[in-house]
C-alpha cells in the first residue's frame, strides 16, 4: 500500500509476545501483568466459589504494566 513503518505508520502490539521483537521492524508493545493478572483472578473466582452468597463487587484493582518502545514507533532522525 506504500507505507512504511515507522515512517508513514507507527505500529503498537499488545502483550508483549516474543516475537515482537523478531519482525523486519520490530513492533512496539504494551506487557501487562499477565501471570499477576491471572493470579488475582484466581483467587477472585476461589472466593466467590467459597462464599457464593456473597455479593459481586465491581472493586477496581489497578496493575502496573510497562510499555516496550522498539523500531515500529521511533520515526528517524531527518
């Protein structure tokens, strides 16, 4: 289509897979927390099971998560 990355187009992936890095132009990246993440949700689903009469709550648990800045957005130096 003409476009090339970062030049025309910036790129930005979620997860962190690996082979993000390993692309002609290696894709930057949002990583969450995925083995925490799926921790807590764990131990949500475990307490709700030993105490299903208790209330579902929308509690906001909020992870830190880091963004992985490669080649797909830094545009050259001109």
């Amino acid at each position: 289509m003409g476009r090339a990355v970062p030049d025309s187009l910036l790129v930005l992936g979620f997860d962190n897979r690996e082979f993000s890095a390993f692309w002609p132009v290696p894709i930057s990246t949002f990583k969450p927390p995925l083995e925490q993440m799926g921790q807590l949700g764990m131990q949500l689903l475990l307490g709700q099971i030993q105490n299903p009469d208790r209330p579902l709550q929308g509690e906001v648990v909020k992870m830190p998560a880091s963004l992985i800045i490669r080649k797909s957005t830094c545009r050259p130096i001109v």
